[in-house]
C-alpha cells in the first residue's frame, strides 16, 4: 500500500507541530511572563517557611496561639500571589496550594485543643493525620510549580 502524497505531507506537518510543541516546553521553557510571579510565590513560602521555623514554640511540635497570625499570614500571602499567576496550567497549582493552606492554618486551634484533651502515651489526635495531609499535598502542588518554573 503506498501513501498518496498528501498523506505523507499531513504526517510531515503533524510531525513538526509536535516537535515544537515538545521543544516549547522543554528547551525553550516558559516565558518570565509566566513564571515570575510563579517564583514569587515559591520564595514567599520558603521565607515564610524559614520564619514559622524561627518562631516555633517548644511544645512538643504544636504552635501557640500567637503563632496562629504567622500561619495565617502565610496562608493568605499565598492566596495572594496564587491570585497573580496566569498560566492556566500553573494557576491551578496555585490556587490549589493556597486553598489547602488556608485549611491548614485553619485547623491550628483545633489541632491545639485536641493535643490538650489527649491522655498521656495516647496515640496523637486524628486532626495530626489530616494536617500531614494537607502538608503533603502542599508540598506536592509547590514541587509542580517549581519544576514547571525552576530557578
């Protein structure tokens, strides 16, 4: 079976069409356009991150209540770098990390009162597991901006 010469272009411009695509998201990476605002809100939560550390209390991992206002300032930090991010594909990284550090910051108090309530030797409150969650899923939507937007 031999293909018409019209197949053969088809194919040809297909081609080409998925090389520079691939080669634009790649070599050539995103514009600063995109990604600025990107870095923004990574080096805001690693100052922020840096910060909460230097203010942590030493009881036994869980934050006062006046540590409360320095999560909070995080949490809406982000949400307000998240809201300048325009890449439709980065947006909703960012979005989705500032939403899940708002319920973070926002299960604080209860995560104190818990820990208060708790019988010695008992095993850690369930609001522990879902914090770590919330963590975890943080940290997966900033490892995704920051591989989309390294540097």
């Amino acid at each position: 079976m031999r293909l018409d010469r019209r197949w053969w272009i088809a194919i040809g411009l297909a081609v080409v069409v998925v090389a520079v695509v691939v080669l634009s998201r790649t070599v050539f990476g995103r514009s600063a356009e995109d990604c600025d605002p990107v870095r923004d809100l990574l080096a805001f939560n690693r100052s922020q991150a840096a910060l909460i550390s230097s203010k942590e209390s030493d009881d036994a991992g869980v934050p006062s209540v006046a540590e409360d206002a320095v999560y909070q300032q995080w949490a809406d930090g982000l949400a307000q770098r998240a809201e300048k991010v325009n890449a439709p594909d980065l947006t909703a990284h960012a979005v989705q990390a500032a939403d899940l550090a708002a319920q973070f910051a926002a299960k604080l108090p209860r995560l104190r009162s818990d820990t208060a309530a708790r019988a010695p030797g008992a095993p850690p409150p369930p609001v522990v597991y879902e914090m770590s969650v919330l963590n975890d899923r943080i940290t997966d939507q900033l490892n995704q901006l920051a591989k989309a937007c390294p540097g």
